[in-house]
C-alpha cells in the first residue's frame, strides 16, 4: 500500500495498489448464466416489455427502427458501463418527440445459472440522475458487481469499421474483450485516465511551474494502472490467440494477433509488471518537457494499437473485404467467449451480436448458429429478415419486433 497525503494547500491523490489482473482472472464460482427474463420499463422506445427466455439463443426480427438495437442496448447495461451504444444515461430514458429529458427508466433481468436464480436490476430513478442505481437481488449495489453474475461480449454494426478507422476504437474494442475476463481491468483503465487528464492540465497550465511532487504521485499512479493494463492486454491477447489456433474455426478466417505498444510488448515478451510499472514512471517523467509541448502524453499504454492479420491470405485486416473483416471479428469474439465458457469459476459469457447475421454468407451464418450452440450460451442477435436465421429455427427463440412491442414467433 502506497499512501501520500497532503501537499501544501493540495490532497494528493491516494493511491492504493492495485492487484495484478492474473489474481483476477476467474473471480466468483458460478458457470453458464442466461436470462430468463427481461423487463424493460420506459427503456428508450419501450414503454414498457417483458420477455420470458428459456436460455436458447434468442434472434430479434423487425424493420428498421422497430427497437430491436434498444433490447440488446438495455441487456448490455448488466455490466459496469455505458452499454453498447456508450449513451448517457438521460439518453436512455422514454422521451417523446420534442421532450427534453427522458423518463426514470428501469431494466431488470432474472439470471439462471444452473437452476439458481439471480435478480438483476439498473435504472435511475429521476429522470437527471447522475448515477444509476444497481440492485442485485434486491440490495443496492454498486455496478462491478453485476460482472460477478453475468459477462458479455458484444458485435454491433460501429464495429464493422473497426479495421478502417482510427487505434483508439481498436483499443476500446479490445479492451472490451479484456474486461469480460478481467473485470477489474476497466478500474485501471479508468484510473489511468483520470491521472492521464489531470497530469496533462497541469503540465499545460500557463503560469506557474506544475508542483513536481503531484506530478510524480500522478505519474505513479499511472504507471502502476498504465502496467496492469499493459499486462492485462497481453495476457488476454496470448490466451485468445491460443485459444483461435487451438479451435481452427475453420468457416472464419483465423487471426493472427499482435499488440503494438511498447508496455504491452514488454509484457508478452515476460517483464514482471513491477519492472514495467518502473520504466513507465521513468519513461513519463523524462517526456514532462516533451508533453507538454506537444499538449498530449507521447507514451503509455493509450498509445498501442490492436493489429490483425488474416492468417491464410497474410494480409492486414484492413485490406480485406467487408464480410471476411466482420468474420475476423467474430472470430475474436467468439474465441474469448469460449474462453469464457470453459472457465469454471467465472460467470459464463452471453453474446450480444447486433445485425450479425449481414455481411455473412449462408455458410458462415450457418457457421455461427453451429458455434453458438456448441458453445452453450445465451446469444441475442437481431437480423431485419427472418429468413437470416432460418437455419436457427427450432433451435432458438425468435421474436418478431415492431413499434417496440415483442411477439414470439412459431
Ligand atoms: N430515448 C428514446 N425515447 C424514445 N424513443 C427512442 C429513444 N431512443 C431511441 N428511440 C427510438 O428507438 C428507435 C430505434 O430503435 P432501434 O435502434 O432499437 O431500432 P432497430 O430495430 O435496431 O432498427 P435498425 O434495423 O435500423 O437497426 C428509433 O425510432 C428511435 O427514435
Ligand atoms: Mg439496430
């Protein structure tokens, strides 16, 4: 524990150290989570909707704007965060059109896992409410610990471009598949950001010359997130990489993975994170002068990128079509679910897979329904045509969507 207190008229951050993400790995003793109920009460376009599910994987079929998005959108706020469309929470709520502000909203969502049942619920109650509230089977909680009873990994349709578009979407994007292992992972990167803004403000700051005590405990600080991320990253990116090699997956391109940043690097390649913490430290305060010129930090783990290449064709990502770039992503994504799955002591994953079904072809969609159900899990996709999911009949809950009103299919 490193603790620093007052710095003249100034409270310097506390800093409490962090536990390696390893120790973190597979947290609470539960296994194959799946809803068996959602409730969505002024959830953006529902008034109100209750679904009862049987633990099959459920496909959402309706015309454009018909909600199906918003049901995937209110089942992604059982994890800690913004959701899949990272809204505010004052967007989520009912509004009508040419209202202001949106409604108290609430979801709430029964968990079975193996025969026990969990009670899940998020919302706020007044329509400004700065936080929501999170209760688990009834007691108000605060929300990281709704990852001790539900994981998910998600696809929307913001990542098809995931491969053309900037490093940071790449970052969130793996990052993401990071913290549905490794919750406490979004904690450090939430810390290092928060130093990050407040070491830059002040080495920006015209006058006088930033307190170099606070500098120092905010560089710690960072460096200590900074190490956990990097080491977080590199672990998930070894274990997903292991994990496509090892299942082929023949129907999707295989990927071969690589994380570009320096701390990140450092990691794969077996530096101890207190050797990388060290270097980080080093590293930042050195580049102070150079930081502040350039108003932006030049090193750190926000800087790495996610680079994917098409194994068979040997070629970046970013140069294939469209269809086999969504079908590299899939393959990420299923890979850490099946981590996910397997892992005994870690609440199973449930797939969000926003209009998974569009850029596949009949064989790959085929494909996926075939993984998903080998694997056993929950998966919500959504698709316009029914027919996208004609090979799932029988083996899946399909729900027709218009005007925010749910009816089963045959
Ligand atoms: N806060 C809100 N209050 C009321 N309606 C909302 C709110 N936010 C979004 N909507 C409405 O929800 C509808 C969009 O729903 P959604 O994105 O789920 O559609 P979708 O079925 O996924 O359509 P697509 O096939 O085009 O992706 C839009 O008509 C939008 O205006
Ligand atoms: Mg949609």
């Amino acid at each position: 524990m490193r603790r620093l207190c007052e710095n003249g008229s100034r409270l310097v951050p506390k800093l409490t150290r962090f536990a390696p993400a390893s120790e973190t790995l597979y947290e609470p003793a539960v296994t194959a989570a799946a809803l068996s109920r959602l409730t969505l009460t002024n959830f953006r376009s529902y008034t109100q909707a209750d679904l009862v599910l049987d633990g099959r994987p459920v496909f959402l079929v309706g015309p454009n704007g018909a909600g199906k998005t918003n049901l995937l959108e209110a089942v992604s706020l059982f994890m800690p965060g913004r959701g899949l469309r990272g809204s505010s929470l004052a967007e989520v709520g009912r509004r009508l059109p040419g209202e202001a502000q949106g409604r108290a909203w609430s979801v709430a969502a029964v968990v079975s896992t193996k025969g026990e049942e969990t009670q899940l619920g998020t919302g706020v109650e007044s329509p400004g409410a700065s936080r929501r509230t999170v209760r688990i089977d009834g007691e108000t909680l605060p929300p990281g610990r709704l990852a001790d009873h539900l994981r998910q990994v998600w696809l929307t349709p913001a990542q098809d471009r995931l491969f053309l578009d900037g490093a940071t979407d790449r970052r969130r994007f793996f990052d993401r598949l990071v913290f549905a292992a490794i919750p406490r992972h979004a904690a450090h990167a939430q810390a290092y950001e928060r130093a990050q803004r407040e070491r830059m403000r002040l080495l920006t700051r015209e006058g006088a010359a930033p307190d170099a005590a606070w500098l120092d405990a905010l560089e710690a600080r960072l460096a200590e997130a900074g190490a956990l991320m990097a080491e977080a990253r590199a672990t998930t990116l070894w274990a997903l990489q292991s994990e496509i090699d090892g299942r082929g997956m023949r129907p999707f391109p295989q990927a071969k993975l690589s994380l570009t940043g320096e701390w990140e690097q450092m990691s794969a390649a077996g530096a101890e994170i207190a050797d990388i913490e060290a270097k980080l430290a080093r590293a930042l305060a050195q580049a102070r002068p150079r930081d502040a010129s350039a108003g932006r930090a030049l090193t750190g783990p926000h800087r790495g990128d996610l680079a994917v290449i098409h194994a068979e064709k040997d070629r970046p990502a970013a140069e294939c079509s469209t269809g086999e770039q969504k079908a590299l992503i899939l393959n990420l994504i299923l890979a850490q679910a099946a981590r996910l799955a397997r892992a005994a002591s870690a609440p199973s994953p449930i797939l969000l897979l926003d209009e998974v079904a569009a850029h596949l072809d009949r064989r790959r969609r085929a494909a996926l329904f075939d993984e998903i159900e080998a694997l056993g899990l929950q998966a919500f996709m959504t698709g316009t045509d029914a027919h996208l999911f004609d090979e799932l009949r029988n083996r899946a809950q399909g729900f027709a969507v218009e005007g925010a009103a749910l009816d089963p299919l045959d």
